[in-house]
C-alpha cells in the first residue's frame, strides 16, 4: 500500500490548511498523521474527534489542545491576527447548536480571524436577535447556525446587507432531524443571496468566510 | 356499478360541508354531483378546478359562480355570517400565493365566515409582517401562506399568540419546487404550537380554522 | 462567547412558558438554564430528558419532579386550571403511543389546562373507537396520537366536528419506522380540516391546543 | 434485432394472460403485438393506453373494445364466469378512484371473475362503509382503492377477514401526489394481514384475487 | 388515564389474534398485557421481543415459550392444525432473512397452520430455486423473503401461479440498508399479481398467508 | 384585499434590489408591479420569465429588455460599475447551463457588477479548465454553474483560493434530473469552503456575490 | 462570452468521441456544435433529440442520420469494426426498452462495435431468457436494460461469467416510474460484480463497453 | 427447516466464489457455512465482520486469517495468480475509505489477481492524482473509491481509457452521510462510460473487475 500523502500546498494554494477529519479515522491513523505534521512543523487541526480518541492522542501529542464543545484538536500555533475586531461573528438559535458554532470558531481562530459568538438568537423570540443586529453589522462575514426549519440565516438576510452563510445544524427530531429540514430550508431561501455549506459543517462555514476575507 | 353516494350529512356532523373535488374528475362527473346538490338545495363548493371545465359547467349550472384565481366554483347561497367583523386572517409572502389564499378564503366565506386577507408580508421583507401586526392580532385564527422556505408562519408564531395554521403552497423551482421544503419547514418549526396542513390545501386550512372557531 | 438569554417574556407575548429542549443540552448547560428559571421563580419545563440526565438534575434541583413515561422534568408550580372539566383529550392507538401523548398532557397540565388520556382506540379495533365517541365530543380540542399508518386523526376527523390536532409518533419499523408514514398520512388526509404537528412532538401539539383554547 | 416474442404459456404457467402494458409503446408496435394475438385467436388485454391511441387501434381491430374510463382495450372473448355470484367487490373512496377501480374490473372480467364496484364508501364518511359491510363481507376477495392517505384498507381489514388488497391511486396533490403517501400507508398498516401492490396497479391487483381465487 | 382494552374480539371478528408488539413496550407494559391474556385463557403472541426483555418475562410467566431467532414469544395453546400437510411455504434467499421468515413461521402454527422453510434459494443461484418448484407449488400460499433488490418473489410469480406474499427484508448495506430497495422492487415487479407487506413484517405476512387460506 | 407591497428600501438596507418572480404571476401581476416601478423610477428586473409573457409585457412597457437565453427582463438604467474590470467570473460545464449562468450574469450586471462568462470548462476535459485557471484567478468571486453530478465546483475549490458560489443546474436526466445530485454533490464537497445556493438560482448567486464584494 | 470548445481531444485521450446532448440544447446551439465537427470531418453523434428538432437539422446537415427509435442523430462516417462478430449484447425486458437500447447500439456502432439486441426476454417468462443463454454466452460484454423491477441484470449476472452491465430504463409507474427503483435495484444486487450506469443512459453503457473492450 | 445450500457451483459458473457475508450472520451460521468450505476443501472469504466475531471464529478456525482494516476473513488458499503485474489499481480519496478499498483487495487477492492501493488522491487536492496518473495507466482495471461528493471517479475517467469502477464510501456526515451522494454523483457522471456499485461493496466491485478481466 502507497503511504498517505498530506496535502502542505494548501496553505500556499488556497489560503488554508488542510483539516484532519477525525471521525472516520483510527486513531493510529491520526497519530501517524500528527507526526507528519510535527515533522513539518505545521500547524494541525483535527475535527469531529470524539473525548475518547482525543484523550488518547493527548498522551502522545502533550502539546496539542483539545476543545471538547466542538469535538476539535488544535497542535502548533495559532496564526496571528492581522485585524485588530472580530471579522466574523457567528449566530446560533440556540445553545444546541454550540458544537458546531464552535467548531466554526476553532477553524478561523486557528487561521488567525477574530471571532464572535452570540447564542439564543433564535426566530422564535424575534426580539433577542433584532436587538442585537447593528453589533451584528459590525461583521465582515455572518455565520448563521440554525436546526429545527432552519429560518434564522433567511430572516437575517432579509435585514441585513454582509455575506450570510447558513450552517445547518443536525439537531432536531421526527422531520427536522438530521438537520436536513434545516439545509433545505435555507437553499429554499426567499431571501436574496444567502449562501449555504453542509449539515454540521463548521470547519466548511469557517473556510468560506476566510475566502469570502480574502476577496 | 354503485351510484355514486353525497355525505350531505357531513353539516350536521362535522358544521361544513363536503366540497367537490375537482382536479381528478370529468366534467360528466362533476355534472352528475351538482345535480344532486341542486336536487337538495344544498350550497357546493367545487375546488381546484380548470378554467376550461369551469366554463362547460357555468352553461349547464349558470347560478353558479367561478372563482378564477383560486380555482373554486361556488353554487348556492353562502350562510350568513354571524359576526360582525373579519375572523380569520390569511395572510401571503408573495402574489404567488394569492391562489391558494383565495381557495381558503372562499371555503371559509361560503361558511359565512368574513376573512381578511394580507399579502406581501413574506419575511425577505420583515418590516412589511412588524407594521400590520396590531391588525393581525385582532383576528381569532390566522392562516399563514408560504411558498420556498415557508419560514413566515414560524417568525408570525413567535409574534402572536393567535392559533396559526401553515399553509405551504407549491411555488418554487430546485429544493423549494413543489412545496415540500416549505411544509418541512414548518412542522420543523422551532416556534411552540404551529399548527400544519397539506401543501396548497387552502380548503382543509378554511375547515381547520372553522374546527376552531367552533370549538 | 455571550450568555445564554431565556424568553421570559414568551408568557406575556404568547401565552405559554419558553420550554428547554434537553435532548441535546448537557447536564451543565440545563442546569444553567434552570437556575435563571430559579432566580426568576419562573415554572420551568425541560422535554426530551434521558432518566440519567434526569437524575443527576434532581440531585442539584429536588424540588423538581421527573415524568419518566414523557421524559419531561418540571420545576415550579403549575397554573391554577381556570376549567372545573378536561378541555383537551389524548388519545393514541396503543400503549407504545404512550411517551407521546405523555409529553403532550404535561405540556398542557403545567399551563393549568386539565386533560383525559384515552389509550387503545386504534383504527385496527374500530368499535373500541366508536364506543368512546360521545366521551370525546365533550372535549374542546382533541390531540390524536399515531404511529404505523397514522390513519386515527382522519378517522375521527370524519366523526366528529372538534379541532383535532394529528401527531404522528415514531414508533413502528421498515416503512414505517421513524414516523413519517404517519405524518404523511394525517397532511394527506381526506378528512376535512385536519391539522398536524412534527413527529413525536407533544409539547408542540400540547401549546397548539392552547392557542386554540385562548381563541 | 430479433422479435418481439408473447408469453403465450403464460396461462397454462400461471393461470393469467399477458396483459399488453400500452403506455411506453407506439401504435404501431403494439399493433404488431396484437396481430400476433389474432394469429393465436388469444385473448388480449392492453393497459394504460390513451384515447387517442384507442381510437386508432380501433379502425384496425374493428372487434376490440376501449374502457375508456380504465383505459383499458380488450380483443377477443372474455373466459365463461365459473361463478353464479360476484368474487371479487373492488371498493373505492370517491368517484377520483374509478379508472384504476375500472382497470382492476376489466382484467378480472376478462378471466371470467364476476366482480361488483362500490364508489364513495371512504374514511371520511365512515358511516357509508359500515352500511356496505354485510354486502362486502360477502366477497372472497376484496380490492380497496384509496388515493390521498389511503386509510380506507387499513379500516376495513380491522372489519372483515377476507384477504384485503390495497391498491393505491396517484390522486392527490401536495404530499399526496403521485399515490406514494397512500402506498406507504397501506405497507405501514396496523391492521393484520393487508396485502398491497404498486400505485395505480389495477391490473396487478386483479391477478392477485386470481391467484388467491385460485388457491 | 384510562386502561389498555385488549381487542379479544379479534379472533371472532378476524380469524386471528391480536400480536402484542414488544419493541416499544416496556417489560412493565407487556407484563400487564399477558397476565389480561392468561386471565382470559387466551393464546398470546409478543413479537420483536429482545432476548434481554423475554428472558424477564419467562421467570414472571414460565409456560411462555421464546423463540430467539425470530424474537417471538408464544404464551398458551397453539390452535389444532386442520390441515394433514403444509399450506404455506416460506422461502429465504439466505440465511440472514432466517429471523423474519421465522416469525411468519410462529405466527402461521400459532393459527394451527403448518408450515415448511426452505432457506438458501435467491436468484444469484437460481439452480437451487428451479430445483425446488415442485415442491413449491404443492402449497396453498407461498411467503417470499428478500433483502437486497428483492427478484426472488418477483422470479417466483413468474414461475408459479399461487398467491406468493413478497416479504422485504431490512438486511442489506448502502442503498439496500433498511429494505426499502427490495420492498420497492417488490412493488414494482414485472411478474402479475405479486403482493407485498411492509419490511421485516413477517407477523403480517402470515395473517395475509391466514386470510387467503379461510377465502 | 389589501394591495401589494414592493420592497423598494431593499437597495438601501441590503444593497440589493427587489427582483420580481415571473414564474408563478400572470400578466397582470407582473405589469401591475412594473407600473409601481415605474412610478418610483426603480430599474426592475424580472426572472424566470417566458418567452409569451414578456412579448406581451414589451408591448405595454417598449423600453423594458428581454434576455431570452436567461429568461429575465429588465426596464430602467443599469448601476454604474465601479470598477474597471471584471469581478466575477461565471463558469459553466457546457451549453446547457447557459440559462442559469446568463440569469446570474444579467442580475450582476443590473447591479453594476462586470461580469465574464466561460463555458465548456467542465471536468470530463480537464484541459479546458486547467487551461483557463490564470484567467479565473483574477475575478473576486467565482461562479461555477454545473448540473449532472456537479463535480465543477468542487474541482476548482481545490485549485484556487477565491471565494466559490456553487451553482447547482437543472440540467440532467434519470438520477441527475432537476439538479439535486449536483446540489447535494456541492455541498458534500470535500474542498474546503465551497458555498452553495439553490438549484437555477442564478439570481440567488449573484446576489451572493455582490454581498461578497460589499464585504 | 468565450466561445464552446469541443473536447476533439477525447477521441486520442479516452478511445470514445464526446457525445452531443441534444436535450437541453436548442436547434442553433446543436447547429453551431455540428459546424465545428464537420470542419473537423469529425463524426458527430448528438443524443437525446426530438423528431422536431432532427427534422430541422436534417435540413441544415443532409448527410446526417436521424435514428428514431433511439432519438439519436449521426453525421459523418462510422468507424470499421475491427472484429467479425458481435461483441455486445443489449438485452431488453420488453419493447418499451427498446428507445434506451437502440441508444447504446447505436453509441457503440458509430465507434465500430458490431451489436445484438435481444428483446422480450424478461424475468417474468424466465424460458425466454434460459432458452436465449448459450446465445448470450458469445459476447464479450452484455448491456442489460430494464425497467419497473429491474430484476433482469441480477438474474443473469447469476447465470454467465460476463462483465454485465444494468441499464436502468424510466418506463413504469407508481413507484417505478422514472426508474429510481430499478436502478437502485441492480445497485443492491445480490448477484456478485453488477455494474450500473444512470437511468436512460444507453450511451453511458456504450462507453463503458468500449473501456472494458479496450482494457 | 431445510438445510442451508452453499452454492459450490459458481466458481464454474461465473468464475468466482460466493463469499459469506458476515454481517447479519450469528457466529453459530458462519461456523457451520465454514465447515461445510472445510469439508468441500474450498477457499472461503467471509466480507463485513466485526473483530468480536472474527476472534472466536478463529479459535474453532485457526488456519483462518482475519484482515482487520477490510473486516475480511479468508480460510484456504489463494488462487495463484497468472499475471505478473498488478492489473487492477484501487484509488483512494483519503485514509477513511481503507477499509473499503482493502475489501476488494482482499477479494481480488482471494482469485489470484494482483492489486496496487494508491491512497490519498482525493480531487481536493488534484496535482497528488495527476502526479500518478502514467502509473495508474499501467492497470487493465481502475475501482476509484470515494465519500462525500464522489467527484474522483468521474474526474479520473475524463482522464484515462481504462474501465472505471466507482466504489462509493459511506464515510461523511450531513448530507454525505451514509455514501447515497457520492453514489449518485457517481451514477450521474458527465464522464463517459463510468461503472458504478453499491456503496461500500467493496467485494462487488472485485467481482466486476473479474468479469472485466475474464472478458
């Protein structure tokens, strides 16, 4: 079998390093890959990675840190922001849907953007998000999280003019689990220009808003 | 075969009567049933029906009147109506909802129930639903149209405190074409107590909300 | 990252408590939430909870109470019921409806609305249904629960003229498994006005009947 | 390319003819097939075709006969009935049903199976199928056409203890269009022991009773 | 709440008994389902019974009887077989579809009606089919168990001219996971007059196998 | 009924003007809406129209424009570009994906934006778009129209650092046809930060990028 | 707009020539294309054509060829056959597959494959197809095309060493209409080594027979 | 209940073994399928189990091998091979499809054919698949493994005559989450001729390079 080949022209081809999906992998398999990363003296972000698996790789990788909200493992340093606020703030409907705002947050955090967080803004109380709306527009690029039907990033982008990217979230039941209600919801957005990433993405929501920074 | 057999007892069990249904039947057939309304003095209601089969039918029943833009033909007298302001609210996205709307709208006027019907409040524009909300509030049931996302009837229960049934109807085109998204969308919904029928089903709405009015 | 905001003032906008979702919360974040309810002396109803995550709130929360059949936890008094007579009846085809129709009554009960649950009247043994009739007619709405095929709510939307609410229940297996089949059926229904709620969502159907009682 | 070559053995094989599927064929294609019939002095039955087909094949194979309301073109004598009274009662929920009721008809006439059709006896009107049941309890076989949710099988098989044959119609719109809704919620069914076919089947479900009859 | 009603009526009504489904039950709940059953003398039938659960079980009711592979529990007489030799066939492409082929296998002895299984005859190797159709052909009613894409029912009502019963079965992995693909496949054969149950649904596909055997 | 609303503070709270949906109006919709327009001297722009409608719109309004290839009319002045070179860059598999491409075009050139379109880049001849990928580096925003499989976008977000809108096409048969596996293949990507909008929402994706420029 | 550029380079890269899809194309777009082969002498095959459309070109381009059944169109000369027999197999469950067939003959003829095709040999009378095997035996490579089931490619590929390759084929209707269950059929087939391109897609079937010829 | 039947024929008939899928099989039926290999002195490969059950069967088959990554157990000798290079080349996206890719190894190594496994040459990162591009060239047969979007096999077969067989992964999450994207993706291919199986049938895709190879 050809050895496992770690794509380090990301950074210079696109802007962003390549992410470690965690999930599917063992954890021999991750570590092998750690190693590679340690050898280049890369910056390493691994996602979706469950506390047992991490805990394992903390023992051998003490340098590393584990971000147990978002199931995210960060080894090497951080880059440094080159922006003095918050570039990108990301919206979640609930506290339900923090590990995947957070994972969105690692992964710009990682790359150098400031982020904001603000959490229980949410359709069903109209008024917690309208409130907060001008310190909303302070962003560069919005990151709207929602499961359930899914309609805050829609009702944001009715309001307000920044790039909105809806981040559908896998919480839910009977219909709206899954999150695929959610998804569907924002594609079918009657809202002009609302763009949208896959289900639970957060790392692909963060990558986005770094291209979208980049522009 | 067996004649086929009106539920004429449905006013006296259920308060409203059974409508014709008429997108899957000839117009022999629907001919054959009106006869027999007439035969009892009974008032029809005729849904989903082609301009086409409309027209054939006014030259045979020329008392009855059609309903263009909802599809629905009408013969008989409408009951009265024993109150004395608009009851029911049915409020649209867009004018591309007007259709579905108006077939709400004319099964509950048959009933003797006045409606009010607000278009343009779809929620790309959110002003446009805040602005009428005192109006909206004065109705006892409110039928709230979407088409796409179907997202206004979850912002409007989140407002209200009115029983609010989701009416999704079938404009769109990709993941919103046929309506499914938005119906999805809303028994997804994260605002407590929306209440959801089939999609395009103006009539079923008009007979929930008279289910509730009588109760 | 901000603070988690309840809806305190979801009571006064809409008639009914903001409920916590405890599905997908750990125990730390519900017991967060519950300690603002506390410091409000606000009535507080969590949904959703494993008998292991309930226990452990219990310990910090011994006021609390927890419905193990619903999976519901309630902290605080319930509302004086303003009714001498059960508004809302519950019924489901089978005990495996149980949980459902469960998390609808408490749902209601906290909010001082008196309920009857009437279990075992499946569409499979009709008489058992028909033999029950005249008792359900006394109620003002009816919740009907269904799994499988979910052909109940149209039944009894054919016999009596009450608002009654379809909530399909994810028991069943193959095509049935998940409850769509259910949900499906009751938006699809040939009865007329029949209205429908997400999957396994009694809290939903519960504050639905609410609305409607406070038309 | 070879030919086209007819299943003549099938009823020594399986007691039933080839039925002659007229829908994605051309006239002249299945003016070839029925020529090979008359050669045979066969008897043939072709499903699904237009009136505009019909009528063309008709000046060909002056003989054959078109149901027009089944679609459904007969050539050659039907089989002597080997029974004094009706096998098979095809029941259906409203007049939307009688093409696919029809198709189910013709195919069991042409094999000599007496069968009798009763119109508007659906779940909505649940009264109008209890008045029918002595007369249908009478049947060997029973075929129940329902479009929308298709409760209609499931409530009869918790009635009687024929062999029940759910036959699913694509009448409907919204979530029931296309019969899929109704066809699930047959297979879905709580009743014991319902046997479904294919949306739209008539003919499938006439084979069936034959081969049941023929148990 | 009000007490589980047994439909005892069943068997006068039906035929047949009524199963006690034991996958969404508590042991608590089918406890005091059977000791209704015993009171009555009744025969019981729990299907879709963990080992777990009808290990509890037999030390509270120690006549019951678990058959592990189909995870059916039987509890009182089976009923006398009226018949000298086999009525029903149930054929298996493989050894995995051995559980559901089992509880159509118990629920047809519980009714006194003898049964024979053939395993191993799919249609990847149909030599092992062809050989056995005589031996087929000798029942009354032929049950067809299937995961995968199904053929094997739909290749056997080609060959034979019983009532064959396909039975989807929920084993498989990517696109035939869950059974929908064989079950559809079912649904949509070629072969004339096949009749489907839902997936895994092996009780129900004896009680149709019972309703054909009494026609 | 009350009057339609344009949303004509769209352009000051968005950036953004109001489109409106030819789709689902008739004639006498859309031209009641153009007059409003005109009245407020707003340029309009009109999507998914066809080709009758806008002949007879053109006769009552001579200076609006009809952009066949994209279905879209547009009446009143375009914006002024602000810049001196093209900014985004629409990229298509083929031919057929010309109408959803030119749609986002024209909607970008209403606003001012310059646009370049590219066409039969699609990776069955990789060639094409590696010969090009100089060229699309020099837009802000890429837009990259794809129907089948959808595979496009996804290449090209491995190759360049820009901010890509996936733009899913309706162009397909069998598997492919209406564009969800092409949507569903977007969002899927395994490409870091690819976005995505609707199915032939091509003025969904110009509006996108427009909020990407604003940035 | 850049100009369309034909992949003239396929011919020398992948073996096959790039097929044009005429479906979504109009009769100028078609035209332009055909000019570019003509000044090439290149061969051109334009698939999925309206007899409209052909008769139109037909006009412009004489020497081209307008195959009917298959809705194909050729121009220019076929390549030499470089084998004295036939070396594909196309096989057809029924006359209705045979637009789909004569697609895939006619895409591997214009490359100088000789074909057979083979109808009427479904699942349902299982003699036609045993009778026909040894005939079979002689390709190198069989194409399978079926509808509704799509059990055919899976008994085969039971029967015969051969590369098989399924073409699921739209005709049906209910559940197999559009032939989503016989594609996902052949997918879940029990029979080792199946391979399956997309509904409808003869000359995807050709292609892959000319790859596996070649390999 | 009849024995079970292992199809010892089908080396002779197609070339290859009939695996035992290892799945939904009890430890107890895999042993006695195994001593029935044992006793015939056939080679036997059992597909898709779980390390628990291998590890016990080992111990009643210690000539048995178990191949961890591809949840593969061989007992008995390989076929020797009779080529002296690697003819099928199996390509991987990323590390997370190894256990599929290594499932056809092992089942291609069981006949006697020679495989090379290229890892990580997913299209996010192209240049790592071009680089190899004139080795994978070198193969008579290419399985492109792929998750999320599936976009490898189709990019690859723009690229090289080969015959491809896309293997789609059930690795992803949202909506790649089970494979059915990257199956569909696959299956509506703009690239001509690419062959598809089920996802994660690693062995189906062997067995088809067999048959392609037996060409």
């Amino acid at each position: 079998m050809s050895e496992s080949i770690i794509d380090f022209q990301r950074q210079s081809r696109l802007g962003v390093i390549e992410a470690i999906w965690g999930e599917h992998k063992t954890i021999e398999q991750i570590s092998k890959i750690l190693n590679k990363y340690q050898l280049e003296s890369e910056t390493a972000l691994v996602t979706r990675l469950s506390k047992e698996k991490a805990e394992q790789l903390l023992v051998e990788f003490p340098s590393a840190e584990f971000h147990e909200i978002s199931g995210c493992l960060t080894m090497g340093e951080f880059k440094k922001s080159s922006s003095s606020k918050e570039e990108v703030i990301i919206l979640t409907g609930g506290t339900s849907d923090l590990g995947v705002a957070s994972e969105a947050e690692i992964a710009l955090n990682v790359h150098g953007i400031k982020t904001k967080l603000l959490i229980d803004v949410g359709v069903a109380g109209l008024h917690r998000l309208l409130n907060r709306l001008e310190e909303i527009k302070l962003a560069k690029v919005v990151i709207a999280c929602a499961g359930m039907e899914g309609a805050l990033p829609t009702v944001l982008a009715g309001l307000i003019p920044q790039p909105i990217i809806g981040l559908p979230v896998s919480v839910g039941y009977g219909i709206s689990g899954g999150g695929k209600t959610a998804m569907e919801g924002m594609l079918a957005s009657c809202a002009p220009g609302l763009l949208v990433v896959n289900i639970d993405n957060g790392y692909g929501a963060g990558m986005a808003a770094i291209r979208i920074l980049q522009a």
